[in-house]
DNA sequence: TCACAAAATAACAAAAATTCTGTTGCGTTT
DNA sequence: AAACGCAACAGAATTTTTGTTATTTTGTGA
C-alpha cells in the first residue's frame, strides 16, 4: 500500500466515521504515528479535512463535500461510463461545451477521441488535459478562478458564455430533484445557466445516487435539457417522475457490452 | 550536471551551432551515446528539434524560433531581474494585469510575493501558478487557446479585456525600434492592446537585446507605456531614441546589489 | 537488389537521486 | 505529568537516470 492509497483510505475513513483517531490509523495501516501525521498535514493541506489533537475530522457536507480533488478520485467507473455515453453524441466537427466538475473533466478529456472539435469549457482540468492537443481549437471562458470548484466563474464567463454559441452543452449536476435540478453554489448555477443558453442542445449529466436530492439553489427544470445520462438506473420515484414528465433518460450502463 | 541542465545545454549547443553530432556530444558530456539518444529523443518529443541520423537539428526560424518551451528557457536570469524591477511597482491589494508570453509568467509567478492581489492574465503559465495560491484572486481573460503561445486569445479575449479595468498592466515585447513597439501576430497584438486599454499605468517589459528590431505589425508608441524596463543597457542609439522622445527607461541590473 | 557497416532501438541491470518512514528529542497542550 | 505535535536526522524503499548488451533498422555502394 503505497502513500497515496493510505491517505485515500484516510479520506473513506473520515467520510464513513466522520473523525478518524490517529494511533488507531497507525495501527491500521500498519505505520508509525509520524507517517499518520503526515498523511493528515497532506490532507489538510489539500483542505479536505481537519487536523485535531489526536487524529482528524471532517466538517461534513462543507468543504469537504466540495472539495474537487477528493470528488476526482470518486466514482470514476461510473464516470467514465458517462462520459463514454455523453461522447456518442458528438461528431467530429462540432462545438462542444463543457462546464465545471469532475465528471466533466473525464467527458472533457475524451473529446480528443471525436477530433477535429471546438471545446468551449470553464473547466481548468479540462482546459489543462485540451489544450496542446492538435485538432481541438480550446477556447476558454474566463473568469475568476475558483480552487473549490477548480474552474472559472462570475460575470467575465457569463459574459463570454452569452457571445458564444455550441451545438451541443454537457451540464452535470450534483442533485436532481423530481423535474428540478439543484446546486449549492449560486456563482455556479449562473455559469451553467449560461452555457444551457448558448448550447443548441443541452444534456444533463447526473450521478444515478443524486437523484431525489436537493441543494439551495434551483438551477433548471429538467424538461429545459434535451436528455438526461445517468450511469446506473436511479431509484424507481425518480424514473417515475422523468417519465411522467417525458424526459429521455439515457443508463449508460445498459449501453454497453 | 543534471539530465535538464544536460538537455539545455544541447539546445544551447542547437542554437549556435545549427545541428549537433551525437558521437560529440557523447564525449563532451561524457556520457554514453545511449543517454544522448533519450535527451535527444525528450527535446524531439518536446518539439523544439529533429533528430537525424548521427545527431540532431534545428530548423532555425521556424517552429524552433516560435516554440515557447524552449523560449521559456532561455535568459532566465535577465528575465528574473526584469521581474524584480516590475514587481517593485506592484503593491499589495492592487489589481494588475499580465500578458503572454515568457517573461510575463515569470513575473505572474512571482507576483505572490506580493499578495493581496487580483491578476488578470491570458497567459496559460501564469495561470497554472497562481490557481491555488491563496490570496490571489485570479481571473482569466478566457479566449481561444495557442499552443504556439501558450495563452489565450481572440474576440473572446479582447471582449474581457474591455470589461475590466486594472491599476497596472504589465506588457512584453519582442521588437522596439526607435519610438515604437513591434510584435509579428496580429492576434496578439490586438489582446495586447485590449490589456493596455485596460490599464490605468502600463508598462512596457523589453529585452536589451530586442532594441533596434522591428516585426510585423506596429503595437504601439513607446509613449503609451509609464516607463520602459529592460535588463540591461540596450545599445546606445535607442537609449537616445528613448530619452529624446522623454520616456523613462528602467534598466533592471543596475537596480540590483 | 544485396550485403554490410553504422546507427537506432529495446531490454535489462546497475547506479544515483528522490521520496517515504521511523526514531529521537524537545517544546506544547491538556 | 502524561500525551501529543513537530522538527530534524538517518535508513529504507522507490523512482529516475544511466550504461551495457543484443537486436533491428537504415543508408550506402557495388
């Protein structure tokens, strides 16, 4: 088990336990105290968790459930089966927009796959993994650079955004709510509201587990996207709901071999 | 010496020379032809020069002269004590702008040293440095993406720039003849201008050795800028130039101790 | 076209550099 | 006073770099 596998586990630790005690984490794993010290003044450093005397906490549903370098290394299975659904519907030649989040990181830089492309993204990770590749003419919105959601936001990319046009814009989301789509962040809802304006089609992106989830801000109705891609099916409510609303909702994971 | 310093110093080699024979090189460095094959075959992928049979070479003036890795290599010590000069002019809590190209992301790195402050910049490298710096705000002028020039550029660029204002703009040249300022890509130039526009003082960032030189497309009067700053002592008939026409020249190195 | 020498490459092993860990000692916190 | 955090050093484990040898490719001249 290598460093970065120990503080992965750390990170399921704290997510599950809430706080994680250093002796019992040396003991774990199997290391001295120091290591763990370590490992923790990483992990604070990174600002995903808390050092304490003694171990480390996690301020649950804050930071933490924000922090994008955790959410990278989540679910990336499923990430990857998204992206690969998302990416039939692009054909070489097209616009393609691309907003801010892990999920549309992995989407993002599997584009090189539908080359020649125009990517249009807010999206740091997607800006750095694009830009140098030949056959993709990156254009970037701007903004103000924001670590918590490693992408750029405010009125310099809603500005951009609202002078550009796409075929198709690829929105991911962190809670579908019934017909309502949600996110916590305010700077956010309005640079995704402005990419669905600019995206001739837009399709939703959403983890099959935030479904039947809210979040403080209402960011669209989901009868404003043209489908919805899940990676696996959600709970029966909510395909109930889409169903009734007569949205086209997309498994990736019934698409493949 | 180390593999970097190694591979430089063949690139130095490159430059004076045109092309390198590897057997030579072998012995100069003594290493064995092996290692001089992979630091031949890195600078190749790096794109900066051809391997041939027996050696290497750079077909002078083209993509080489244009590459911004290796230019990013180059004078780093007279790009460094520029930076020192331009950053006494800074002061935290001010806003300042940077543009593209090498010299400018030296500065735009350390412009940290200097926090608060808000940077706006096109340049791709200032923005991989200072994302995740705490207390910079950073904000990205958006644009399409060059590779050849590591920034981003375009309508979407200059439509930014004309939104925002900053306290100072940093701006870099490669030509100054006489009065006027020089760059060889129209694209540039025009996101150049947008950034002077856009500063309350602007100044002017020149190599001693980029006097008396011309390009292409006209950038500006030298008039336009606050004060000039070089590294060291351009030659003698644009020091006259500039004091004639009564512009402040600012020549870093005999700032320094 | 063929042969052959020189050069390029691949694969493995040794060496060097870097990163990671544990220990110890000392100052802090509870 | 006991437990904890932290800094500094040294040894261990990894990774990177390098050299050697064997094999393949390339260019040249007959």
């Amino acid at each position: 088990m290598k460093r970065e596998d120990r503080k992965q586990a750390i990170m399921d630790l704290l997510i599950s336990e809430g706080a994680v005690d250093l002796e019992d984490l040396a003991q774990r794993f199997a290391v001295s105290k120091m290591t763990i010290h370590r490992d923790l003044d990483d992990l604070e450093a990174a600002g995903v968790m808390r050092k304490i005397r003694g171990g480390g906490t996690i301020d649950a549903g804050t930071q933490f459930e924000s922090d994008f370098r955790f959410r990278a290394q989540q679910d990336r299975d499923a990430k990857n089966i998204m992206a690969q659904a998302a990416l039939a519907l692009v054909e070489p030649g097209m616009t393609v927009m691309i907003n801010d989040g892990s999920m549309a990181a992995i989407l993002g830089a599997r584009l090189v796959e539908k080359r020649p492309l125009t990517v249009i993204t807010n999206n740091a990770a997607v800006i750095d993994a694009l830009k140098g590749e030949g056959g993709i003419t990156l254009i970037a919105t701007g903004g103000a650079y924001s670590a918590k959601f490693n992408g750029f936001f405010g009125m310099v990319t809603e500005a951009t955004l609202s002078a550009l046009r796409a075929d198709i814009a690829f929105i991911s989301a962190p809670a579908v709510a019934g017909v309502e789509v949600f996110h916590m962040d305010e700077t956010i809802v309005r640079a995704k509201r402005a990419m669905m304006a600019a995206g001739t089609k837009t399709y939703l992106l959403v983890h099959h587990s935030r479904f039947g989830r809210t979040a403080l801000h209402k960011l669209a109705d989901i009868s404003e996207f043209e489908a919805v891609i899940t990676d696996t099916a959600p709970e029966p409510a909510s395909i109930t709901a889409l169903t009734q609303a007569k949205i086209s909702l997309t498994v990736a994971a019934e698409q493949e071999g």
